[in-house]
C-alpha cells in the first residue's frame, strides 16, 4: 500500500491485509489453550489480549513518527517491514503445544481430563470446527461482542468530536483523553484474567458483572455528568480498563471456555466475525444519527449528539445482560 497511492491497489491490498491479519488472533489462542489449562487460562489470555491496546498506542506514536519524518509511504512500509520480522521470530520460536518439544501435555501435566483429542485429521478437524456452529452460547457470545465492539469504535471513532463539541476540549486535549484509555486498556485485560482466575475459580460472568456495572458508569459519567478535567480523565483510565478487560472476555476468552478444545481456533474466528461486523455497522448508525441532528446556525455547525450517546450506552448495557445470560454456562477443561 505503500507503493502507489492507486485506490483501486489499495482497496486490492486492504482487503487481503484484513484477510491475512485475519489469521493472526485463532492461531495465537489455540497455542494458549494447548499451553495453558482452564485454571490459569484467563491471566495468560489477558497478558496475549494487550496486544490490542499495545498495538494501538504504537500505531498512534510510531506510524505518526515515521509520516512526520519521512513520508506517508513510510507509515506502511514501517509497520509491513516490522511484522515480516515478528514473522520469523514467531516461526523459529513459537510452539504450538508442549508435545512438539518431547514435553507432556498441558492436561497430563495439570493432571486434568479432557475429552478432546488433537487430531491431523482433514476431516475430524473440520467436523469439530463446526461444531461450534450448533452452540448457543457462541451465538450468544457473539452478539454480545458485537455490541460491546460498538461501544469500543464508537468512542475511537467519535470521541474526540464529542469532546470537542459537546466539552468544549481541543483537539490535543481531546486526542489526550482518548489516548488514556489505551494505556488503561493495557492493565484492564491482565486485572480481568487475574482476577476470574484468583478469586473466581476461572469463572467469568460474576467479573464481568462487575466489569460492565463499572464500564457503564463510567460511560453514564462522561455523557450525563458534567465532572473537571481532573475527574473526567480519571473517568476515562476507569472506562478504558473495564472496557479491555470485557472485550477480552467476550471477544475470546469465554467462548474458549466453553468450546470444545479442538476448536478453539474456530470459535475465535467466528467471535471475530461477530465483533468486526459490530463494529462497522456502528460507523453507519453513529455517523447517521450524528449528521442528522447538525444544525447550522449562520456559518456554525452545531452537534447534538443525544441520540447517538443513547445508543453508544445503550448497545453497552445489552452486550452485558447477553453475557449475564451465560451465567451458569460450564467451562470446558
């Protein structure tokens, strides 16, 4: 993409970026499971699941470095160079289970049952991929990804026009509180694995309660409450840490909980599908509300955006009672 600046190139590459990029998350999280057991699932799987915030803050300061001090060819040719290294590394370095290095399986080693066999099988692996498709709790699962995914973009996406308009912030300063949310993210998605481990027996819905009660405050305070600088920064490290650690859990890790073990790269893809899906459809729905309720006063633009912080609230709360409907789902070893 960074050869020509030819739309019809770019669309071509974009696509199989998204395709291939695609690729990455199921890969990951069936070496997690093959790993690491049940008990101890949901810290490493928070450790992983920073990769999202982490990526996005070297995205903000890295690519903007490299456009400022060279060109915008630079902010794809950066991070395509860095990946093709991180490639390797993963190639040389990373195991998919313990078996590959003479070492016992995870379920042998934890002294754990589990019913479900590795297999090369074309067939039997493709059989149980499928498998998942016949879960409710997955479908569950994926619409409540979907919509929490919508809360996640809307506030990227619009945040930063909110709080220029609507609080009167720069755009620095805007971009600023934004901006706190990835760093809290970073601590968000290790406290939730931590925690479900340590104190809830790897059990996730009574920590995503807690988690979503929290997230929806805080999203009640930013939006309804009129708090300083101070408070409202404060407000958004909180929003930014409960969010990433309900992302983690709904866009993954519980579905790997309760999915068969060969197939937890499948249900990660297909989790995926949902929350991506989410995601765009929030562009269309927030851009629309938004634009509709512009006003134009002499040569001003006035925003309202009642109608869309209904929504971005709203699609918050309905993603936490899909998961509280999971309560009582099992967890598979």
């Amino acid at each position: 993409m960074g050869w020509t600046p030819s739309l019809f190139v770019w669309v071509l590459f974009w696509g199989l970026n998204g395709w291939f990029q695609g690729y990455g998350a199921p890969s990951c999280v069936i070496t997690l499971t093959n790993w690491f057991s049940a008990k101890e699932r949901g810290r490493y799987y928070g450790i992983w699941s920073t990769a999202h915030s982490i990526g996005e803050g070297l995205t903000f300061i890295g690519t903007a470095t490299l456009v400022n001090y060279f060109s915008w060819k630079a902010g794809f040719y950066g991070p395509g160079v860095t990946l093709i290294i991180v490639a390797v590394i993963g190639y040389y370095f990373l195991q998919e289970h313990p078996n590959t290095l003479g070492l016992p399986s995870i379920s042998s080693w934890k002294n754990e049952t589990v019913n479900n066999k590795l297999t090369n099988s074309f067939s039997d692996v493709i059989q149980s991929q499928l498998q998942i498709i016949k879960l409710p709790s997955i479908w569950i699962l994926g619409l409540a990804s979907a919509t929490m995914y919508m809360t996640r973009y809307a506030i990227n996406s619009w945040g930063i026009l909110y709080l220029q308009e609507a609080k009167g912030y720069s755009l620095i300063e805007a971009g600023s509180l934004i901006g706190l949310n990835t760093f809290a993210g970073i601590v968000g998605c290790m406290a939730y694995g931590f925690i479900s481990d340590k104190y809830f027996n790897s059990r996730r819905p009574p920590v995503t309660l807690i988690f979503g009660i929290i997230e929806i405050g805080s999203l009640m305070l930013i939006f309804f409450g009129q708090p300083s600088t101070l408070l409202l920064s404060l407000t958004f490290i909180i929003y930014g840490f409960t969010l990433s650690g309900l992302l983690a859990v709904l866009g993954g890790l519980f579905a790997v909980d309760i999915c068969p073990k060969n197939a937890t790269g499948a249900a990660m893809g297909f989790i995926g599908v949902f929350s991506y899906i989410g995601a765009a459809l929030q562009e269309k729905l927030s851009s629309y509300l938004i634009e509709s309720s512009i006003v134009k006063i002499g040569n001003e633009t006035v925003y309202d955006f009642h109608d869309a912080i209904i929504f971005w609230v709203s699609v918050s709360i309905i993603s936490l009672l899909l998961a509280l409907s999971l309560w009582r789902t099992q967890v598979t070893d």
